[in-house]
C-alpha cells in the first residue's frame, strides 16, 4: 500500500489489516459468516490481475473476476485493451474495474474510451469510483458522476456500475442512473445507517432497480455494511433487488461467461 493512501486506511481502522493481507481461505470463511454467497474480485491500480485470477482458480464458485488495465502504462491503449480481452476470454472475468482517482484521469479521457469500447464488443461491466477520493492526497474531481453521464452517452450499450453512492454528489448520481438504462449504483464503503434520505426514498421507489448492495472490503467489511439493511423500509421484492438481482442484472450473472466472448466472433482464437 503506497504510503499515501495510508492515511485513509488509518482513518477507517484498516491499516494494519491492509498492510498484513488476509489468505483467500480467511476471505471465504468470512464471507460465510456475513452470508455472503459470491462477491467480486477486482483487481485495480493498485492490485494486479495475477491475485484476481488466483482466486478465481482457488475459489471459482466464491468469487466474479474485476480486471484492470492502464492505457497509460508501455503499450499504450491497445496493450491495455488486450489484457482485458485476455482476463475476460482466459480467466473468465466480468468486468473492468477503474479507480480513476488513483490514475488522476477523468473517466471521458480519451485513452480509457478503446477500453469501453472492448467492453462492449465483450458483452462485460464497467465498475467505476464516484464520488469523493477519500484520501487526502488524491483529488476527487475524478469523481463526479457528470462523467458517467458522458460515458453513458457515448456508449449506450455499456453497463457501467458506479460505486460508493457518488457522495457528496449522490443526487447527481440518482439522476444519471435514473437516466440512463445501462448505469446502476452501488452502495459499497456507506453503511445503510448513513445513507442519505434522498437516496434511501430512490433505492425504496423509482430505483428499485438500479441499486447494488456493495461492502468495500476490507475499508468497510461485508457484516458492517449489511448491518441497518432490515431498517430500510424494503419490500421482500425491493431487499431481492438490491442484495442480489440488481447484481445478477448489471454483471450479467444469468448466463454463461462464454456468451460474451462469442459475441465477439473469436471465441475460437482462446
């Protein structure tokens, strides 16, 4: 861990945890404990692909694959678009994970956009950081859900889910996953406790279907972040949604990973 971000971890109580790690067998038995079926593995700028893939192979029923790739890095975007094409077509993975903050680039720069558009023709998800850094030493202007709105509309068949509710920027939020059908929130490092009261009457009523559960392990671990969801005021219906079909939907969960890869007519080529 980078000693800038150190600073953040201390301040959730983390740090220790973060800089020992915790063996991938811990992370199921605590996912047992939490009651917690499946959860996403991302790799980002600051974990590489090879821990994703390791615990794909070690756990493949626990755990849904997050890549990464920096079109900045040597090779630039094309080299990047290549290692997403081989973590989803050889390891399975469902997605791209980017922390835009860490990278200091805003989502609508046009290096990241040879990535979206792999995306698409991989039929896999966008999961993205909004809202504030957290940590001091990074900018949170990276953060502004307005750029998920210029993503959405220069790729309209991307799914994007947008993590950490946008605060304090989540009425913007709302509105972009309101606008646009392929855009979700997810609610990862807020406890439900402290979700804001417009948000809470969105994931209750008209956005039902366009909230995900999420807990930000190990900055907010899974019990923690469960804890208050029975306060909600959710209907049977609304608390399916949110702890497991709004996921199902927005990372494709419903069928086989292979279906995206035929769509991009190499599935032959792996």
């Amino acid at each position: 861990m980078p000693a800038r971000n150190r600073a953040l971890a201390e301040k959730y109580g983390v740090a220790e945890r973060l800089n020992e790690g915790i063996a991938l067998d811990a992370m199921v038995a605590e996912m047992d404990e939490a009651g917690v079926d499946l959860a996403l593995c991302s790799a980002g700028p600051l974990i590489p692909n090879r821990f994703v893939v390791e615990a794909l192979q070690r756990h493949p029923d626990r755990f849904v694959g997050m890549a990464t790739a920096n079109p900045w890095a040597e090779g630039g975007p094309m080299a990047a678009v290549r290692t997403l094409r081989e973590m989803v077509l050889e390891h399975g993975c469902r997605g791209l994970k980017l922390e835009p903050f860490i990278d200091d680039r805003l989502l609508t720069e046009a290096s990241w956009y040879p990535l979206y558009a792999a995306c698409v023709d991989l039929d896999v998800t966008l999961q993205v950081q909004v809202g504030q850094s957290g940590a001091p030493s990074y900018v949170s202007e990276t953060g502004r859900p307005t750029y998920v709105d210029r993503v959405a509309v220069d790729f309209p068949e991307l799914r994007v889910v947008a993590g950490h509710i946008g605060w304090p920027w989540t009425d913007e939020m709302i509105a972009i996953a309101q606008k646009h059908d392929n855009v979700w929130i997810d609610t990862s490092a807020h406890q439900p406790r402290y979700y804001p009261p417009t948000f809470v009457h969105f994931l209750r009523t008209f956005g039902t279907e366009k909230v995900l559960w999420g807990s930000d392990w190990p900055v907010l671990d899974q019990q923690r972040a469960l804890a208050g969801v029975d306060d909600l005021g959710l209907s049977a219906e609304g608390r399916a949604r949110f702890l497991h079909d709004n996921a199902v939907c927005a990372f494709a969960l419903d069928r086989p990973q292979e279906d995206g890869a035929r769509q991009t007519g190499e599935a032959g080529d792996r």
